[in-house]
C-alpha cells in the first residue's frame, strides 16, 4: 500500500469512528422508542418482529456499505483515481434531505406518543396482522412501508452515516 494511505488512517478512524457513534445512537433510539412504547409487557410478539425489523435494517446496510466500499475500492484502483469524489457532495445531499424528513416525521411523531401510546399499540399491531393481497398497487405500497416502518427508518438513516463513511 502507497503511504498515501497510511499518511490519512488516523482521519479514516475518526469518520469511521464518528459515523458508527451516530448509527449506533440512531439504532438504540429507535429500540429504546419500541421498549418503552410497545415493550413486551404489552404484546411480546410484535415488539420482538419490531426489534426484528430494525436489526434486518442494520444489517441491510451493512451489506450496501460493503458492496459501496468495495466498488470505491475497485474504481480507485482500476481507474488509478477517486472517481466518486465528484458525486460525493450529491449523494451525501440526496441522502441528508431523505434523512431529514424521516427523521423529521417521526421525531414530530415521537413528541405525541405518551398521548398515544395505547392507540399507536393498536394501529401497529393491526397493520401488522392485516393482509394487503386485494389492495391496489399504491395502496400496498402505502401498506407496505405502515407494515415495515421500524425496516425503512433505520435503513435510510444508516445507510446515509454508511454511505458518509465510505466516501
């Protein structure tokens, strides 16, 4: 390796380090929402495909972040240059204007759920039990993403700091 590369690890670990603070404080967030809001003393089973969905979002964005880094990676040394520097100020602004209104939307959701605690327990657990095979197209989609809310918010949120780090 060039010592080029070695010259920026101390700057590589702390965004790596930094971004994995910020997901990390977004998942324990969103798991510490789903205890206290729908923990297992008041339905065991949806809490635990709740937890479950915000894992399989984790995951899911460790996985693109993998195959991102490795296309840097690739592009880098095949092309000899940092062709993803030029795209780097739009993805990162695609991604943080989709963030924001996530984030936005729930946290304006969040501030009024002591008020609604009992009545968001209901609405979650009947999307969840409800089939959608009958419903038009737009109307699953809107299904869909009530059905898997707890996969899309970490996903989307993770994906950004993930994306933020590899480039």
């Amino acid at each position: 390796m060039s010592n080029a590369v070695f010259a920026n690890i101390d700057q590589i670990f702390f965004i790596c380090f930094r971004e994995c603070l910020e997901t990390s404080i977004i998942v324990s967030v969103l798991l510490a929402f789903l205890k206290q809001t729908l923990g297992p003393q008041h339905d065991a089973t949806v809490h635990k495909r709740l937890v479950r969905q915000v894992w399989y979002g984790v995951g899911a964005n460790v996985l693109i972040c993998l195959i991102i880094c490795a296309g840097v990676i690739g592009t880098f040394y095949t092309a000899g240059r940092n062709a993803f520097e030029k795209a780097e100020n739009s993805w990162q602004g695609a991604f943080a204007i989709l963030a924001s209104v996530i984030i936005t939307l729930m946290g304006a959701a969040l501030l009024r759920v002591s008020k609604l605690q009992d009545k968001w327990r209901v609405k979650i657990s009947k999307v969840l039990e409800q089939k959608d095979s009958k419903l038009p197209i737009k109307g699953r989609l809107k299904r869909w993403t009530e059905k898997y809310a707890m996969f899309i918010l970490p996903f989307v949120t993770v994906l950004r700091k993930g994306i933020e780090a590899v480039l």
